[in-house]
C-alpha cells in the first residue's frame, strides 16, 4: 500500500467548492474521478482544506492511498490526461503511510487580489475582484496588521459557525469558548500594492480558517478602505464576537489557497 501526496492547481469558478456534494461539481469528486480512471479502484482523496465553491488553488494539497504501482512522475502525466483542463497535478510524491493532507498541515497562505483599473480584462475576470472605487490602502494595511497574533474569530465566521460559538458561549461562557474551533493564529497579515498593476493583494497566514474567514476578513478591510471603518475598528470587532459587527463576505473569485505547510 503507497500514500500518494498530490499537490494540485485548480480554477475554483466552476466547481462548487473542493468538498463532495450531491449532484453538484466538485474538485474532490473531478479528482477521484481522473484517480479512479488510472488506477482501476476508487481512493478517497483528502484535501488539506475545503475551499469554497469559486475558490482557487494554486498549491492545495492532497493525498490517496493505493496499491497501484505506477510511478509518481508518470502519475502526474496519467492523471492529468484524465482530468478537465481548470485542475492539474503539479506534483505526486510517495509519502509515509500516517501522512494526512489536513490533520498534518501546520499553517495556510490565501492570497485575495483586488483589481482597482477601470477595465477588468476577461483574462482576471476569474481571478481578481474588480472594484473600480478608490480605497485608502495605506489606512487598509494598518487594519491588516490587527489580526496577527491567536484571535477568538466568530466575527468573521460563516453565519451558521458564528450561532454555534454564541450558543456555546451561553452555555459554558467565555473561558471555554477562547478555547474553541473559533480560536485561529494568524502569523502574518499584509496588504501590498501594485501600482503598475492596478492591484491591492491581501496575504494572510495562520494556523487555519474557518468558512468564508479570509473574505470576511477582506470584506472588513475594504469597509476600511472605504473609510466605513477605521483601522483601529478591528480591535473592538475581534472582541464583539458577533458577525454583524464587520464587515460583507467578499466575492469568492478574488480568492486563492498559495501554499500549505507541513
């Protein structure tokens, strides 16, 4: 029996999300299927994470277990044959049969581009967030440096998330709640600008992520973009505990998993 580690790339638009679903496309699925096609059986493929539906990859990482002898560099071309040209295997490599692409992962990188030109070329249109009006980056990146450090982030959780740790937190009260799923670190978090490009780029690094998080993080600092919001806002929007305090969930297409680290 091998663990085969697969590192992938793949244009999110026309799936709905990484996770399989009924009757809906999915990367985990256009995977599974294209593994199936080459090795004869049905592997279960787990991803380091579950991006959402119209959320790109350009490093996801992931892993199956087979007996199947072929080897990883003629994997990578055999698999790539079989699958839609929006998803390709980057890599394949033999791992240690206890390796497991989401409980080994150590930290994330999502990137979010913003694209500020009036023309949004339908070569980004799939990748950027074209938001033509003027943004303060500078008061954006102050806001930005606020996440870092090990945050208790309901308000920036998907709303069913955000219940949950509210229904928690009358339960069992605060103590217990900092010491929940809700708890995130975040080791770097910076906005950049290119002008050149007309872009603003948000990295962000941590630990983990809850669903829909780095766009309601990005959907806050472009309300303190607009000067909805001032940077030091951030503060007191962490300590509500409450997803109505910031800001809209920013559109999926904008964002992108870089790199997942072991």
């Amino acid at each position: 029996m091998r663990n085969i580690k697969l590192i992938l790339a793949y244009d999110g638009t026309d799936f709905s999300g990484w996770q399989r679903q009924p009757s809906l496309p999915t990367v985990q699925e256009c995977v599974e299927n294209a593994v199936k096609r080459v090795t004869g059986f049905q592997s279960i493929i787990y991803g380091s994470g579950r991006t959402d539906a119209g959320v790109h990859a350009a490093a996801q990482v992931a892993n199956f277990k087979t007996d199947c002898p072929i080897p990883c560099p003629n994997l990578v071309k055999a698999l790539n044959d079989a699958l839609p040209p929006t998803v390709r295997i980057k890599a394949a490599s033999d791992a240690a049969l206890d390796f497991h692409a989401r409980y080994r992962a150590k930290s994330k990188v999502y990137r979010y581009r913003i694209l500020q030109s009036s023309i949004c070329s339908p070569f980004l249109s799939r990748f950027v967030y074209h938001y033509t009006y003027p943004l303060d980056h500078r008061a954006m990146a102050r806001a930005a440096r606020l996440f870092e450090g090990k945050h208790e982030f309901t308000s920036f959780a998907a709303v069913g998330e955000e219940q949950e740790a509210r229904s928690q937190k009358s339960e069992t009260g605060i103590a217990e709640v900092e010491g929940s799923e809700m708890v995130r670190e975040i080791f770097s978090s910076r906005i950049t600008r290119r002008r050149e490009l007309a872009l603003l780029i948000y990295d962000v690094r941590g630990s983990g992520f809850l669903h829909h998080m780095v766009r309601n993080i990005v959907g806050t600092l472009l309300e303190v973009g607009r000067g909805k919001l001032a940077p030091e806002d951030i503060v007191r929007i962490l300590e509500a505990r409450d997803r109505t305090a910031a800001g809209p969930t920013a559109p999926a297409q904008g964002l992108c998993l870089m790199k997942v680290d072991y």
